[in-house]
C-alpha cells in the first residue's frame, strides 16, 4: 500500500479560513496529516475529515501539534523533552503482509531572532549565518540524536519526521547545519529527492514578496521508505473565492512507494 503524509502549519489555529483549510486537506487526501500551529481547529478538522482519528501530541498549554491518521493508530509514544516541540504516533498500512508499521513524527522548532532568511538575504558572513541558527541546530540534534533512538528503541520500521523546522536546508545554503543532522542519520528530505528547485514554503503572503531567496522552512524527512513524489501546495483550491494562501505557510506533501 502507498502512503501519503501531508505536513502543514496551519497558522494559528487556521484563523477566519479554517473551513477552507479543511477543504484542502481532504482534497489533498493524505493518510496522515501532521498539522502544528492547529490551537483549536482539532474538532472542526475532524468533522470536516470523515474516517480519521486526531492524537494530539502537545498535551500542555495550546495545542500546537497534532497528527490526523486515516490508518490505524496502534502507538502513541510518550511525551518526550518538549511537547510543544515533538512527538508522535506509530501507525500501520493495512493491505502489506507481515503487519508493516511506520513511526510517524511531527515537529516544531523554535524559530531564531533575527530571521534567518533575512540574516542570509543581507548578505552576512558566514559566522553570523551560523550563529542564527543555533536555535534550530541545538533543538534538531536533540531530537535526533537523543530523543528519536530513545523512543524507537531500535525498532526497524520506516519513520516519518514532518514538520516546521524554521531553517532553510542545509543541502542549498552551505553555511547551515541543521538538516543536515537528519541526513547525516540516514534520513531523505523528500522534497529534495524528487525536486532540485530549492522550493519556498514561507511566507505565501503577500508582506513577504519583497523577500529575495527561497525559504523553504517545512519538510518531511523519511527513513526506510521510497520517495514516490513530493510536492508543494500554494495555490488556494479553484472553487475558492480569491485572496491570499490560507496560511502563511505552504503545504507539503510526500507520496511514498508501496
């Protein structure tokens, strides 16, 4: 069976355009759906998407992360160092013989001050690039260097990590280091392996045209799957009335081979 992940800051709860928000995720029809910055839109997404279940990974304070499944949810692991960060779910794809499983993550990091975009767009010198990511590279190496191999324990089964990463990749700006931590683990950014256009995710709105290099901030990373394709959503669905993107962030979504 394929498998479809679908990863998407939602910004802000989806705000006054939530209902067509929903409208967009069920056109897309991801089996899993990795949804941060969801503060409240939980029970208006379900409703709006027969069939699926809702975790919600961040328990405490507002409810940033959540990951919506159509597949059978047969693990929630436990809170790790932040829930407002990171976790995840493990779910199963009906239809493969042996029972095949997948550990689906999502998360969130802390985004630096000054904007790291802007840091590289004015032309900085290659220490204060490195610096203005501190933020992102000290959170990213705990979680995959501490917090994934303690929640998996070593199980072999294919693992999904989605999110907003608020870091460009460090594959197109070489003064960076934080994606390339989960490559480095073995992980494929899958927009990456199907895609050498290096992508923008933030912002769609229109305060930020003036912006002058791609800000690709939200991935899906993968271990243990084929890429089948993977693609960027900007555009609002035609039946829509006009105006900007939903969110200020694009969707991603990634196809995965049976």
């Amino acid at each position: 069976m394929a498998l479809r992940v679908l990863s998407w800051n939602i910004w802000d709860g989806g705000r006054a355009d939530l209902p067509l928000i929903v409208e967009q995720v069920a056109a897309v029809a991801p089996d899993v759906f990795c949804s941060i910055e969801t503060y409240g839109a939980a029970e208006t997404i379900l409703h709006g998407l027969p069939g699926y279940t809702g975790t919600r990974i961040t328990a405490r304070d507002r409810d940033n992360l959540w990951i919506f499944s159509r597949l059978p949810v047969t693990h929630v692991f436990p809170p790790s160092f932040d829930d407002f960060r990171f976790g995840g779910i493990r779910v199963a794809l009906p239809g493969l013989s042996g029972g095949v499983e997948v550990n689906v993550f999502i998360t969130w990091l802390n985004f630096s001050e000054p904007w790291l975009g802007d840091v590289i767009a004015s032309g900085a010198s290659p220490e204060a690039i490195r610096q203005a990511e501190q933020v992102q590279l000290s959170e990213l190496s705990r979680i995959a260097g501490e917090e994934l191999p303690r929640l998996l324990d070593g199980d072999p089964s294919p693992v999904v990590l989605a999110g907003d990463l608020n870091v460009l990749p460090a594959a197109d700006w070489p003064h960076l280091r934080t994606t390339q931590i989960l490559v480095d683990a073995g992980y494929t950014d899958t927009f990456r392996a199907v895609s050498q256009d290096p992508g923008h995710t933030w912002s769609t709105q229109p305060d930020r045209a003036h912006v002058r290099i791609p800000e690709r901030i939200d991935y899906i990373f993968a271990k243990g799957l084929k890429v089948a394709d993977s693609r960027i959503i900007t555009e609002r669905l035609p039946h829509h009335p006009p105006g900007p993107f939903y969110s200020d962030h694009a969707a991603l979504v990634t196809d995965f081979h049976p």
